[in-house]
C-alpha cells in the first residue's frame, strides 16, 4: 500500500461569508506529502508551514493510497475546525481517528442568487434569479461537471438547465414557485441545491444553501454570492478502523501593520550589531534570547536571519551572537552544543543561503544511492541474511561477507560525500564563508591554547558537517533532495552514513569512544580524511571579501535570485489548440524586478517578464490541459493587453512554493486582476465557464493569499518584524523587571518596552489591510 497525505483548507471570501477553496475540493491540493510505500504505519515527519486569510474555515486531511493506474483511493480524512486549532494555545498535538469520507460532504464552491417574493393581486410568488456558480467539486472523470440547480420551498421545486463540463455555470435563468396564501406564514426554509448530472446512476450533489423564509419578509430581495454548504454533517468516528493520523497543528494569527510601524522595532535590532558595546552589555538581541523559550528559539532565529539578510547585515548578526556565544563558554568541548540563540541562528543561516549549494554537492551521491538500493548494515543484532540475496548468487552467505559488502559500499560511498564537499570550496556561497571566518577569528582568539588547536576547527565543522550535510543526507526528503522518503533499505544505509559524516565532523576525536563499535571498520577512511578536511576549512575561509561586499539574498536586491529551478512553460497565443505536449522545459530565475527564464541555466539567451507587470498569479484548473500542477502568471503590457503562461510544476509542493514567491515579491503591484480564469481559452471557449469571448472578464476572483511558507520564501520584513514584535510582547513583564532594576540593560528594556507599546497601540487602531491579513498554520504530520 502506498500512503499520501493532502490538505485543503476552506475559508470564507466576504462578509456574507461566502465559502471559496484556494483550489479544488479533489484536486489540486494545498500540500501532498511524500508517498510511503507498502506501508500500513507510515512515518512523514514532515512541516509545512501554511499562510492563509483570516477567515479560513476548516482544514481537511486526507489520506490516500496511491495508484500507478486510475484515481488514488480515499482511506479516510480529518476535518479540523478553526476553532478547534485555536482552542488550544499550544497546539493541536494527538491521535486523531479518521472518519469515512461521505462525497456529500466534500462540496465546495459559491452561488450567484438573487431571491424574493413577489406579490401581485392575490398572486404570490417565490422569484429565485439563479445566476451563475463558480468553484464547483469536480464530479466527473474529466475534471468538470454537468451542474444544474434546483430551488425547493415546502412541496414546490423547480429546476435550471443542465450546464455541461464546467466547474463555473452560467445559467442566467429565473425560476418561480407559486405558494399559497397560507404558506406565508410557514417557518420554512428556501433551499437552493447544486447537482452534477449524470446519464447513468444518480446525480452527485454539489452543496446548498438555505434562506430562513422570515428573512424574505424582512428583506424583500436577496442577493449576492452564497457558500455552498455539505448536505450535512454525517461524519461518523469508525471507531479506528480506519486508522489514526498523528497531527501537531498550531495557529497563529497575526496583523500586519504597514512598514512604518516596524521601522522603531528594527532599528533597535540594527543598533545591536552595527554598534556594538562589550561582549557583557544588554542589547535588543541579548533582550530578546531572554524572553524566548526554548521551543520558539528555532523560529525566533530563522525570522531573524530573514531579517538581517533584508539588512544587508547578516555576517555582523551572526557575528555578534557568535562572539558573545564564544566568550561566554569557559569548557571548549561545550561549545555550541546547546540551543543556543548563535547556534540556531547559524543553522538557519545555512539553510537560507546555502541549500542550492548543499543540492549541487550531496543531490548526484543521494541519487545514486537510491537508485542503487544496496543492502548494507553493520550492526550484527541487526543483519538479515534474507535480504542478502543482491551480494551473492552461489548459495548462503556468511554474517563476516555481509559486513566485509557492506564496508566496502559504505567506504566508496562516504568517500564519494568527502570528495564532493572538499572539492566544494568554489561553490560555497560567499557570504557563508565569510561568516565562518568571522566565526573561526572568534573561536581563536578565545582558546589561543596550544591544546585547544582544533576548536578553531570544530567550531566551524560543527556547522558544517553536523548541523547541515549530516542531516540532509539522514532525511533527504526534507531537504527538497528527493521528491519521497527513502525505503527501509536506503534510509539504513543513509544513516549509516550521517553517523559516518558526524564522526568526520568531529575530526574523528571521538572515535571508539562511544557504543557503536561495529562502526570500528569505517574508523580509518574517516581518520585518513581528516586532514583533508582541516585543509578545506583552511581554504574555505580563506577569502577576501569585505562583509559589506559580500551578495547577500535580501528582499529588494534585484540582483539576487530568490527562487530558481526547471519547469515547464507554454505561452498561449493566439486562438490554437493548447495541448499538453505544448509545454518546453526551461530554467526560471525569480528576482525582486523580473520572472526570466532559458532552455538550461547556463543559457545565454533569457527572456524575462517585469515584476511589475504581474497582475495575477493562480491555479489552473485539471480539466484545461489534462494536467495537475498548472499555474497561469498573467501580466499587463503598457497598451493595457494581458498575457498569460502557463506553467507546469512537477508536483503541488513546488507549485505552491512558486505561487507564493511569485505573489509575495509582486504584493505591491498596482494593476492586481480582481478575476480571472481558471481554465484556458480554446476550441472557441474558456475551458472553465464556456464563454466565447477571449477578453471577457474572468469567472473567478483572484487569490492574493501567500500558500506555503519556507526557508526558501523571499523575504517579507513586515512579518518577520511581527513575529520578534510578538516575542517581546509576550515578555514584556521580563523586560520591566529589567527596567525596574538598577542593573545593566535598564536603558535597552526601556526603549524596548516603549516600542513595543507604541505597536500594541497602533495594532488597537489601526485597519490593516486586506493582503496584510494572514493566518500561519504549521502542521507537521
């Protein structure tokens, strides 16, 4: 069995509270995690990190088995309410059993109504204009539906014209029901249904809504778009038959205030590293590792190398918390070992800068390793002389040939990573360099001692060897190096080898020393590359670049790309068949100022698109190219003509990532789309509604919400500035106590306390604006 998981989420779109999905309610979806085969307790482990709008309604996870041939199969799901995630200020954290899914209930999608009574002479009449729908559940195999709508009141029903293969109808027809004196004065309910038709078998129900009758007393003419609503809530617990999922989901809601109001928060955070006092003095910075816990320590430290990156200040940050980190530890061999507020920071700095480096280095052995699919262990409990059958073919094999194979794979394999990272030193991102000579300066000038020669050195492997390569080569997956989880097999020989890469690390001063000693055969090939690697890190930070010089990825550097990598394009011109073998595959960069692409990256011919003509970035419907993963970027040239491409992601992770880069760096443009079209204009018509026109304004609203958030976002300085606004004020009472006191850091505290409280006010009074509007939900699965 092979077992995925999805997410969507639903939220309302206007104060009528109207229901819209970012997507499809089957397809596409707000993240899929990786397949894990042949598994009936799968592990993922993964985190994602979702930004939605303020009013988004419920969550729903479902879990699939996976088929090579034919639709997935639905093994159970569940819905979580917003109020149900926020009830719990730490988080949702438990077993959940999932529930059976009822097709009736998985409905999505709005209704253009406009609804009255009509009184003439002794005539009554229930007028229900139903104009059109828009986002509907595809039913069918094509990715569409054939809707119609009906309008029931007590006995009376009548019903609309069938619409066929399209998710957003257009009826545009007005239907009557005739009622009785007597009826008015019914507590009844007007009920406005939405079906998929089908020629054989019954129709699939698509959502409702339901109109009190009262109201049309009182309001003599309803109208508007309405959410579809489920036929009802039948969910029914199976009792674990099903299965259970294990979620840890946290909500946070935040505010974003414009710049302006940040701007005192950062300059005070500016102030610790461009002027900064003794190594014992308070600052922002050591403010706000006090008032921190432990568990926010690691998203407390990305938001601030986001931050300094913005800055252009990123080697002084690191710098000041290393040298404080530094001269604050007495015993060499505790050095950076705790989680710390420098050591979190220098971890997520490796991540920000340095995963494209860290893919061109480990992603050709990662590869060959999955493919290869050795069996290989060392540990004697552990061998299995049953799946030994690759090593030898002339009978039954000895436990000694199994550990000898597994040596020598184990050995060509670690000294393939070392080859690669030693030979890397080109390669390395500047600005990593220079923060590991600023950190090696640090660590030398503090142990000078003859016998502490190879702290320098372990200070920076530490990083570099356990934080960041280890790690990447034990899970690959989270390190966006392989599309799945690695089977049984290679996730053994991949831990194998990160231990191997630890001791390595270590500069081998640890071996034989702990109680895995079957690891004793890969002892000399890790003690032979330890010279090796003292000369890479010599070289490594053996660079001459002023740390102002030094390119840094920062939020409005047009010279830096912040987001790159293959897709596959088509721009649709002109009105000819669109087919999906239209689609080429190119190379894109994304800066700050323009989406450019080539056939390969070293391509000297780019064709680039101006951020700034970006007026729309969204999904495209399944049915429009007989493809998931599409995503259409519409721009506006300067006669006022729109273009559209079209791109197609391998997955729906990477083509949420590009929605949200793409429409964070274009979050300012002036000429946004209020609509658009899911589908593509062809064969005459818009795949999506069926109108003829080309230009006709688009059957859906247009999404400005960011979808998933990373490492690899661009940066967003307002809300990252929020996020270490929200620190200090949940320990506002630590830095009175502070101000309260006659001690060192009294005047830090009270120019900390005044900024915060200005933000609180502004945060009382102010009406963000409507794009600031977010909600961050971090599930991990």
């Amino acid at each position: 069995m092979l077992i995925i998981l999805f997410l969507w989420c639903y939220w309302p779109t206007d104060s009528l509270s109207m229901m819209l999905m970012e997507g499809q309610t089957c397809n596409p979806y707000l993240f899929r995690t990786a397949t894990v085969w042949k598994n009936l307790n799968p592990f993922w482990g993964e985190e994602y990190t979702l930004h939605l709008p303020m009013g988004f309604h419920t969550l729903s996870f479902q879990v699939m088995d996976e088929d090579t041939i034919g639709h997935d199969d639905v093994i159970g799901k569940i819905t979580l309410s917003k109020e149900a995630i926020g009830s719990q200020a730490k988080g949702l954290d438990s077993w959940v059993n999932l529930t059976r899914v009822n097709p009736d209930e998985e409905v999505q999608g709005e209704i253009h109504l406009s609804v009255g009574l009509l009184k003439v002479a002794e005539k009554i009449t229930l007028q229900c204009e139903v104009i059109e729908a828009r986002d509907l559940a595809p039913r069918d195999i094509s990715g569409t539906s054939d809707p119609f709508a009906r309008v029931i009141f007590n006995n009376h029903s009548a019903e609309t014209t069938i619409i066929k293969k399209t998710r957003f109808p257009h009826w545009g027809e007005t239907l009557e029901l005739e009622l009785d004196q007597e009826e008015l004065s019914e507590e009844g309910t007007v009920t406005v249904e939405v079906w998929d038709w089908d020629m054989v078998g019954k129709n699939d129900f698509l959502g409702k809504m339901e109109i009190p009758f009262a109201c049309l007393h009182k309001t003599p003419l309803l109208q508007g778009w309405f959410r579809l609503l489920p036929l009802g809530n039948n969910e029914v617990d199976a009792g674990g038959k099903l299965g259970a999922l294990r979620l840890k989901v946290r909500l946070v809601e935040d505010r974003i205030l414009p710049s302006m109001y940040y701007q005192p928060l950062i300059d005070r955070l500016v102030e610790s590293v461009i002027s900064p006092t003794e190594v014992e003095d308070s600052s922002a910075l050591t403010m706000l590792e006090e008032v921190t816990t432990v568990e926010s320590r690691q998203d407390v430290a990305m938001t601030l190398v986001k931050i300094y990156l913005g800055q252009g200040l990123v080697v002084p940050f690191l710098d000041y918390l290393n040298t404080r980190e530094v001269n604050h530890t007495t015993d060499p061999n505790t050095l950076f070992r705790s989680n710390s507020l420098a050591s979190k920071a220098m971890e997520q700095f490796m991540k920000a800068v340095g995963m494209l480096y860290l893919h061109e280095v480990l992603k050709p052995i990662i590869n060959r390793i999955f493919d290869e699919k050795k069996y290989i262990e060392l540990d004697p409990c552990k061998i299995d002389l049953n799946r030994t059958r690759r090593i030898s073919f002339k009978g039954a094999v000895s436990e000694a040939e199994v550990r000898d194979s597994s040596v020598e794979m184990l050995q060509g394999y670690l000294t393939s990573i070392i080859e690669s990272i030693v030979g890397s030193i080109d390669q390395c991102p500047p600005v990593m360099r220079v923060a590991f000579k600023q950190l090696h300066k640090r660590v030398e000038e503090q142990f000078a001692e003859p016998e502490n020669e190879d702290v320098k050195y372990l200070a920076i492997s530490g990083f570099f060897f356990l934080r960041f390569f280890a790690p990447a080569i034990l899970t690959p997956k989270l390190f966006q190096l392989r599309d799945q989880h690695a089977d049984t097999r290679t996730s053994r020989t991949l831990l194998l080898l990160a231990k191997a890469l630890q001791s390595v690390g270590n500069l081998g001063l640890q071996l034989g020393h702990g109680k895995e000693q079957w690891m004793a055969p890969l002892h000399p090939i890790i003690l032979r590359s330890v010279a090796s690697v003292k000369d890479f890190l010599d070289k490594l930070i053996d660079i001459d670049h002023d740390i102002g010089n030094v390119p840094q990825r920062a939020v409005f550097m047009p010279s830096v790309t912040v987001k790159e990598g293959y897709l596959h394009k088509h721009k649709a011109e002109g009105p000819q068949l669109l087919s999906r073998f239209a689609f080429k595959k190119r190379y894109f960069w994304l800066t700050s100022e323009t989406l450019s692409y080539a056939k390969t990256p070293d391509w000297q011919v780019r064709s680039s698109i101006p951020i700034q003509c970006v007026c729309a970035v969204e999904r495209v419907d399944e049915n429009a190219f007989q493809q998931q993963n599409v995503m259409q970027v519409i721009t506006q040239d300067n006669d006022g003509q729109l273009h559209t491409m079209y791109i197609h992601c391998k997955n729906v992770n990477e083509l949420n990532q590009w929605l949200s880069a793409i429409r964070k760096v274009s979050i300012y443009n002036e000429r946004m789309l209020p609509s658009f079209h899911p589908g593509a204009h062809r064969s005459g018509k818009w795949t999506c509604c069926l109108q003829a026109d080309r230009p006709v304004t688009g059957c859906s609203r247009t999404h400005s919400a960011v979808t998933l958030g990373d490492w690899s976002d661009p940066l967003d300085p307002d809300v990252e500035t929020q996020t270490i606004y929200k620190q200090f004020l949940q320990g506002r009472d630590k830095l009175r106590s502070v101000e309260d006191s006659a001690g060192p850091g009294q005047g830090v505290a009270a120019r900390l306390l005044a900024v915060i409280e200005d933000l609180e006010q502004a945060h009382t009074t102010f009406q963000c604006r409507e794009k600031e509007d977010a909600t961050s939900v971090i599930l991990n699965p």
